[in-house]
C-alpha cells in the first residue's frame, strides 16, 4: 500500500463507511496507474472476506435517477437549519455526487472483473507464443490461441487456467503442493502437480497428450471418476465428455508446431484442411468427398499457410485455385 492512502481508507470505502474527505483522498490517489493494480487487488481479498450480492444495477440506476431529478436545496435556504446540526458546514457537499461517484464505480469494478482478475495470453494465426506464468510455470500457446490465469494467486487454493486452442505446459511444484488445473470450453478439467502436457481444445473437440509426470482428466459433463494418465497416454474427449485412451503414442508427433511442422499418420486431407483453418486461419474446400479421404504420412516444415498447400499439391499432384478468400484443391 502507498503510505498516502492507509488500507483502511479502501475497506472503509468498499463498506460504503467512507468520509467525503475519504472518497476525495481515493481519487486523487487512483490518478496514479501504479496505484490502480493495488486497489483491485485490496477490493479482490475485501471481496473475499465480505461476500457481496450481485448489485440489481437497473434499480440501482433508477433510483439515481429519481434522486438527481429531485431539487437539491441552495447553501443559503438551509443555512438556519444545518448550522444546528453540522459543525463545519462549509464542508457541506451535494450528497448525490458521491452516490453517483460510488455506483458508477462498483459497476466498472463488476464489469471488468475477469480483466481485473485474470492475466489473458492469446495468439494471432500463424503464431506461437512462450508465456512465464506468476508461479513459475511455462507454457507455449499454439496459433489461434487464449489462455488465461489469476493474477493474485496468493489468494487462492489452487492454480487454474483457462484454455481456448492449443497449448504445452511445463507445470513447477509447489511447496504447499498446490494443485493446478486446466478447464477447456467443452468442460474438460485436468488437474495436475507437476508435469509436462499438451491440451487441444478447439471447435472440432479436445484432447490431452501427457509427455511426464501425471495427470487426472475429468470431464463436468459426466458423473465417471477421473482418467488418470501416464506418460505417453493420448486422450480424445467426444462431444459427450467420454475418453478415448490411446496408450505409447509419439507425443512429439502432437508438439510438432511447436517446431512449424505438421506430422501426419494416415491423416485424411479433410482432416489437413481443418489443421489448417485452425493454425492459419485459411479455409480449404475440397469439393470431391474422395479426394477428402485420402491419406498422408510424413513430417512436414511449414511457417504458413501457402507452404502447406504447395507441399500437398506437389506430394498429391492436386491443382489449387484461389477464390473468394479460400483454396479450392481438386485433381
């Protein structure tokens, strides 16, 4: 905390106890941005400690907005009044202010709480990203990308991230043997302790790939245990939230964009061109549902998208053709 501001001043401003003089303090002290990141997180441990019902802010406003339109009495007309009741009345301020002043500013706090409470990662197409996390953990994101992870973790009893794409992570133990947690928009929870891992989850479904150490899958939408996996086990999550073990697999084959390769094992050209909308953001039609099947084995450097293409046209002797933003491969 800035010695200017006790914390006290903070509690007593999110109690709703906070002084005009107090609330005048506040401002001026969150003027300075190095200020800001202290503030939320003194709000996020108060919070905590003093669990807050969701603010009803259409009536909240309501009522603001019948105050404000109710005539606010001048200095002088209750000069005879006040000077019995107030000691000081030069300090007489228009009460309404502060009542606008605070609800403006616990709705910009509820708005914004996922940017005040997570620190967000992402990726563009065609980019891969490393990121140091707080707690010493690594990660590498995958193109097309997010992941997201508390920024107070010394307020929480576990490390949790949240993944939308694609991402390897090098997970550090703790020394209260915190548990660390991955969820994936399709409800995948994988919850480790100190690991090696990748997690793919995309629009075409998920899966985990454990390079060492151990992990436990459980998907919210079932009632099963846990899959526990060991080292060199493959899991493919179904639309249902029911695994596929696939056990001794190459994982390196499934890290290789880490490398810009693409590895295939009898891999469907259909199943190619979605590899490629997801890394590069490219659509590839294939309109002969044949040539769709067909398959492809290899291991294959590519930095974009026109590098894919040109290995398989030459590999498959396919023409291409450019239309309307897409790639139209054909015999």
């Amino acid at each position: 905390m800035d010695p200017n501001l006790p914390i006290e001043t903070l509690w007593a401003f999110f109690a709703g106890r906070a002084t005009i003089l107090q609330k005048q303090l506040l401002a001026e002290w969150l003027k300075e941005e190095r200020n800001v990141e202290t503030y939320y997180r003194v709000l996020h441990e108060w919070e905590k400690a003093n669990p807050q019902l969701i603010p009803d802010i259409a009536a909240d406003w309501e009522l603001l907005q019948n105050r404000l339109a109710t005539p606010v009495l001048t200095t002088e007309s209750v000069t005879e009044t006040t000077t019995r009741l107030l000691p000081t009345p030069g300090l007489l301020r228009p009460w309404w202010l502060a009542v606008a002043a605070s609800i403006l500013l616990a709705l910009g706090v509820w708005w914004q709480r996922e940017t005040l409470l997570f620190q967000t990662y992402s990726t563009t197409y065609g980019q891969t990203r490393q990121v140091h996390l707080s707690d010493g953990s690594q990660v590498i994101l995958n193109a097309n990308s997010t992941l997201s992870f508390p920024r107070f973790l010394w307020l929480l009893p576990t490390r949790e991230a949240h993944l939308k794409g694609e991402a390897e992570f090098s997970v550090v133990h703790t020394h209260d043997n915190r548990p660390f947690l991955v969820h994936t928009p399709d409800l995948l929870e994988v919850r480790v302790l100190g690991t090696e891992f990748a997690v793919y989850s995309r629009e075409r479904g998920s899966k985990v790939i454990l390079s060492r150490g151990k992990v436990a899958l459980r998907s919210l939408k079932t009632d099963l245990q846990p899959l526990t996996m060991h080292p060199g086990d493959v899991v493919r999550v179904n639309p249902r939230g029911m695994f596929e073990l696939q056990p001794k697999q190459r994982v390196s084959d499934y890290t290789a964009w880490k490398q810009q390769r693409f590895v295939f094992n009898r891999t469907p050209l259909n199943e190619i061109a979605d590899q490629i909308q997801e890394r590069f953001g490219v659509r590839v039609l294939i309109p002969d549902s044949t040539l769709g099947v067909r398959q492809l084995t290899g291991n294959y450097p590519a930095k974009n998208a026109d590098e894919v293409i040109a290995m398989l046209t030459q590999l498959l002797d396919l023409h291409v053709e450019h239309r309307d933003k897409n790639f139209i491969l054909t015999h």
